[in-house]
C-alpha cells in the first residue's frame, strides 16, 4: 500500500468530523429583524427561502407528511430566526395546551435541531408548541437531555389553516465557532401527535435510521458580532418548616440564604460557571417511586441550573451497570462551585467541575467532622469522522483522608451507515472504612446496527469487585455481563397495524463474588396502532444471583398508551415475575407491579393527572403477603398564561403510611427569572395509642414546610 492510499485511509478515520458533502445552505440576512408574535407578515419571510417537502422518519421513514409544512430561516449579526406554516385540515384535532416549560412534548409541535459546530457531535434542540410554548434540550451520544432551559423567545397561534410560529434564538444562548464565518448544521422538525407522525426536512434515509447528527443539513453565517457574554443570576431562598413535637407543632428550622451564580463566556465556544452558595433546591418534586426491597438505590434526574450548562458533554450511552461516569445529583448541597464547559478547538471538547459539597461524612467515610466533600470532574473529547470521538474521564471525591478517584476513557466510532462501536474504560482508587484500600477497573465494548428495516445490538462489559464510583451511577460491581438483542421491523399493508417490531434478547452474566452464572432470554412485541395507540409485550425467562444464591426472576409484562382525544390520554403498565426479597438472609417470592396514569385537560390552561403505583411481594414457600406498597399521585395544574402557573400535588403512600401535600406558585419570566412560593406538609398515620390518637385511621400533621424563592437573570 502506497503512501498516499494510507494518509487518505487516516483522513477518512480520523478527520475533522465533518463527513456531510452537501452544499451549505445560507440563509437569508436580514436588515430589519421579523416581530416575533406568531404572525408570518414579516418582509423577512417574504424573501427567505422557502422549505417544504417535510418526509417522516416515525413512525416509517420517507412518507409525505400528512399536514403541509414550511419552515423559514433569517438572521443578523446578533439573532437566529425562524418561522413554520404548519397547514392542518383538521384545525380543531390540533394539541395545543398552555403548558409550563417543558410540558408539551404530547402536544403537536415543531422543532429547530441545530448543531453549532456542524461536527456531528451534539445539537441544540429548540420546541414550541401552536401555543408558542418552549421546551429545550441537548442531545449528544445518542441520549437526549431535556433538563436544560435556554434564554430565547417564541410566539404561536392557531387560526383556521393550521397553526404558524415564530422563533428568535440569541447567539449568546448557544456556542458556536468563528465570527466572519460561521458553520453549523440543521434540520427542520414537524410532531402530529394524533396520528404519531415525526416529519423533517432535510429527509433523513432510511439507511441510516435515526442518526441525527449525521443527516443534517449544514448552513453558513457570517458577519456575526463579537460579544461578550456576561451572566449574574442572583438568588434569595427563605425557608422554613415545622415539625410535631410533644403533641405541637414547632419551627424546626428557619432560614434565608442569599447565593450567586455567574457565566463568562471566555470565547463564543467556551464558558466559565461560578456559583457560590448556590440555590439547589428542588422546586420539581421528584415523583414518587417504590422504594422499598431495592437491590440499589433509585435513579433521579439532575434538575439543578448550575449543572446544566454543558451537561451534554458528559453524556454516555452505554448500558452495563456503570450507567454513567458522572452523576452531579451525588454533589448534594455545594458551598461553591466552579465549572469551565465548551471547545478549545474545531475538534477538542472539555468539561471541568469542581465543587465543596456541605455534606457531612456518613458512615463509610472515616472522618465524620469534615464538614465538606470536595468533587472534582474532568472531562475531555476529541471527534473524529462523522459522530465518531475519542475521550477520557476523572472523577474525584475526597473527603478528609478518603477518596474515591476513577479514571479513564471511552470512544465511539461510525463503523457504516448504521453501525456504531463504543466503548470504555475506567479504573477506581477508594479509600474509606468499609473497604479500606481498594483498586478496580470497569470496561464495556458494544456494537448496534440501527436502519429502517432492524435493529442489532450486542455488549460486553466487565466490572470488579472493588470497583465504586461516588461520583457517577453504579448499579452493581463484581460482574461480567454479555447482553445481545435482534429486532427486526414490520410495516404491514394493514388499517389497523401501521409497525410491528418483534425482539428477542438475551444476557448472561458471571457473579464474581459467588462463582456462578445467571442469565436471561426473552422475547417481546411492539404494535402501533391508528392514532398513536401503542402496545408492547414482553416475557422473559431468568434467573439472578444475589448474596451466593440464584433465585429465578422470570416473568411477563405489557404497556398500553394512547391518546384517545385532545382532552384525555391513558398510560398503563402491568409486570408479573418472580422476586428476591433482598434482606440479609434472602428468600424467593412473587409479586406484581402495576403502573397507570390518566391524564385529562378539559381546557388550555387545566391539567390534571391521576398516577397510580402499586408493587406487592408474597413469599414463595407458603404464599403470604409480606407487604403491599400503593402510591396514588394527583396533580393538578393551572397555567394562567405562559409565565404564571399553579400547581397542587397531593400524594398518598401505603407502605409508608402517609400522605404528601405540596403546593407551587411559579412566575418565570424568562430561565432563571422567576419568583416561587411552595408550601408542603406530610400527615402520617396514627398508631393508636394515646388518648387523641385512639382511631388507627386518623391522620395527623407531622411535617410541614413553605419556601419563597427570586432570582433574576442579569446578562451583559
């Protein structure tokens, strides 16, 4: 082989990330900014090109879009602007609520995916609903991140045709490179929600299936204005709650605390955090889940702000029980906090955080009067060819002598059009009293082949025993795991089937600490029906090692979902399978678990949503009910406009005999402009005893609480 033949070989393996040839698209400048009031009467969208010609990619790729949609787009040196005639010749089936941020996505709506830096490596995607109401996310490896909330504006409204909207997004919102020329890339996005059809413009091929970032049209700007971009989010929290003491309820604990967030952007592509006493409550109550006869501790999703600039570049897709290699949710209440987030270069990609966590040591941590835990994060990538990259990790938490550090890499690579190898590799130090000194490794290799017509997945991943991660999200050590899976995709010529997509899927996994194997099999089936009716089943037959013992866990399933109208939707969830209890001296039982949800909005501005849970464990040897665990969740919601809404959360749980009540007043004028008042109380179950406590079901105030949070967003 030649020399010329090896250098083209490395530059088409490890290029500058740029794999789309198309011609760059260039969008119509404008001298006179559109209004942005859901109104298309702007000279701007007289004289931008028009895109039409939207193709599905769901639920079957390259189908006409059922409604007509055009899509506009305009600039200037400080804006970005678009505009959708959304055509509809049934205005009157069209999903529109006046939902709070984030809330719309079973609405109809369209969306602006845009990938700044057109390196194929993560995109900004922008929602809005016929309402003009805004959702925002960040979608990198596969995954996409719905908890970030970006500064931009929006107007819709509905009319006869359809609906049109508007949008203006800040160059200071997003990060992009260069000035005179600006290179990104995007694609146009059309949701119908009662007939489950996503539509796009450019056409993504089937071919290739849902790898987005590949499959984007690529645009050119320039003459953007340099700026500086300078944030100050300051913040004032008061709380204060009660708790029953000797019969009365007593003040507990009462404070107002003050705390200040910062943003520098360093260049246009790289950005400095800095927060000191930052507010990180949680103003979205988590959803309750069933916590009890849990393996690992349960999984919640980061809401906090601080954390969110950013978040994409530390997304990981793989699967194995290291689930992820940060986790900021484990940084529980920082005193301050630092973090630098962006690109050095067209190619190189770090995310840094360091943090001082007021978390006193528990008691696995030798030091129990260290007052912090200190968190250190570091995170560095390199793309190559199309959404290929290359990357490392460190993570650190160190408190007082003990330390848990985990070091190492992972990588993704474009095999073909429709396969994609990743991989990593990380290595723990710990130090605390459970485990004194320890050293271990986690590794994980996995393929998927994703088109139109099938999907193919297989894993391999190893994990040691003294491997543990306190900054990232570790389910289980001590194994080696193979997990495969095959799909293939079925479109019949049926009105009542528009896809079938049957599995079967298997893993088998090596216990370390016991020496003997468990695995599973399983098959299940995927139905979409008219509408956006869907039904999944699924029976898998298995078996789990816990504490040197295999216990079987085989077992069924099924969810139904579907939208029956624009007022009401159905959501249910049936599972059957045999179960651990997992005590110390652990046994084999049943149960079953069901989850259900109806959701009705008789109007615009009303929501109201009934959830209900329940899991029941009955040991196998005599069949006796060892416990029951219901969770009823009702919440109410009343968005006056778009800014302005109240929300009332009443939640009642069996197993731990009480019931939860929390109320919200939120005013958010823009992401980080806002002004809450939540108020919240817990009334548990009497036992009995006592001369006021003689009916067990009775239940009395034994919690409650209120909180008054402002903060306003100031930007340079």
């Amino acid at each position: 082989m030649n020399v010329k033949a090896i250098l083209l070989i490395l530059l088409v393996s490890f290029g500058t990330g740029c794999g789309y040839c198309a011609d760059f698209f260039q969008p119509l400048r404008v001298g006179t900014p559109p209004i942005i009031d859901g109104i298309l009467n702007d000279r701007a969208w007289e004289n931008a090109q028009e895109l039409n010609g939207f193709k599905t990619f769901i639920p079957d790729f390259e189908k006409d879009l059922s409604e007509a949609t055009s899509a506009y787009m305009a600039y200037d040196s400080q804006f970005l602007y678009f505009a959708f005639r959304c055509r509809d010749r049934n205005p009157k089936k069209i999903k529109a609520t006046m939902a709070k941020r984030d809330e719309l996505y079973t609405d109809d709506f369209i969306c602006i995916n845009l990938d700044t830096f057109n390196d194929q490596q993560s995109l900004y995607a922008f929602y809005a609903n016929p309402l003009g109401i805004q959702g925002d996310s960040r979608f990198s490896n596969n995954v996409e991140d719905f908890s970030v909330d970006f500064v931009w504006s929006s107007a819709g409204r509905l009319d006869e045709n359809g609906y049109t909207i508007e949008m203006r997004i800040p160059f200071k919102s997003i990060r992009y490179a260069g000035r005179e020329r600006v290179e990104m890339a995007i694609f146009f996005e059309r949701y119908i929600s009662r007939t489950t059809e996503h539509g796009s413009y450019p056409a993504f091929r089937p071919e290739k299936g849902y790898a987005f970032l590949t499959q984007m049209m690529p645009l050119k700007l320039r003459d953007i204005k340099r700026y500086m971009l300078l944030e100050v989010l300051p913040d004032f929290v008061f709380s204060q709650k009660h708790e029953r003491d000797e019969g009365m309820m007593r003040r507990s604990f009462s404070r107002g605390e003050v705390g200040v967030t910062g943003k520098l952007g360093i260049t246009s592509k790289l950005t400095l955090d800095v927060a000191w006493n930052p507010d990180f409550s949680q103003v979205e109550s988590d959803a309750g889940q069933v916590d009890a006869n849990l393996r690992y501790d349960l999984f919640y999703a980061e809401k906090r702000p601080f954390f969110l600039e950013g978040s994409d570049i530390f997304l990981q897709s793989l699967s194995s029980p290291f689930q992820s290699a940060v986790h900021t949710r484990q940084i529980v209440d920082p005193r301050i906090g630092f973090k630098l987030s962006g690109k050095l270069g067209r190619q190189d990609t770090v995310g840094l955080i360091y943090a001082l966590d007021e978390t006193v040591a528990d008691g696995l941590h030798s030091d129990a009067g260290v007052r912090d835990a200190v968190f250190t994060i570091f995170r560095y990538k390199h793309s190559l060819w199309q959404d290929g990259y290359i990357g490392a990790f460190y993570t650190a938490r160190e408190q007082g002598q003990d330390h848990n550090r985990v070091a190492g890499f992972d990588g993704r690579f474009r095999l073909s059009s429709a396969g994609v190898f990743s991989f990593h590799g990380f290595a723990s130090f710990t130090r605390n009293l459970e485990v004194q000194e320890a050293k271990g490794t986690a590794y994980a290799a996995r393929y998927t082949h994703f088109n139109r017509n099938l999907e193919i997945s297989g894993e391999l991943y190893g994990i040691s025993r003294d491997f543990f991660s306190e900054s990232g999200y570790l389910t289980r050590n001590g194994v080696t795991g193979l997990n495969a899976g095959l799909s293939p995709k079925l479109y019949p010529k049926s009105t009542f089937f528009r896809k079938i997509q049957p599995s079967l899927f298997g893993s088998l996994i090596r216990d370390h600490f016991s020496g003997l194997n468990e695995g599973r099999v399983g098959t299940n089936a995927a139905f979409l029906f008219p509408g956006n009716a869907m039904l999944t089943l699924e029976a898998w037959l298995a078996n789990e090692i816990f504490l040197a013992k295999r216990f079987d866990i085989s077992g069924f399933r099924l969810i139904f979902q579907n939208q029956l109208n624009k007022q009401l939707s159905l959501y249910g969830a049936y599972r059957r399978e045999s179960l651990i209890r997992y005590v110390s001296d652990p046994y084999p039982g049943y149960g079953n678990k069901l989850v259900g949800q109806v959701r009705y909005q008789p109007s615009d501005h009303f929501d109201l949503a009934v959830m209900l849970t329940f899991a029941d464990f009955f040991r196998r040897s005599d069949g006796s009910r060892e416990f029951d665990y219901t969770i009823l969740r009702n919440k109410i919601t009343y968005q006056m406009n778009r800014f302005l809404f109240f929300r009332l959360v009443v939640e009642y749980n069996s197993y731990w005999e009480k019931i939860l009540t929390d109320f919200l007043a939120s005013f958010t004028y823009i992401p980080g402009t806002v002004i809450q008042f939540g108020y919240g109380a817990q009334y548990n179950r009497q036992n009995g005893e006592g001369e006021l406590d003689r009916d067990p079901d009775r239940y009395q105030e034994m919690k409650r609480g209120f909180f008054f949070k402002a903060s306003y967003l100031w930007r340079l």
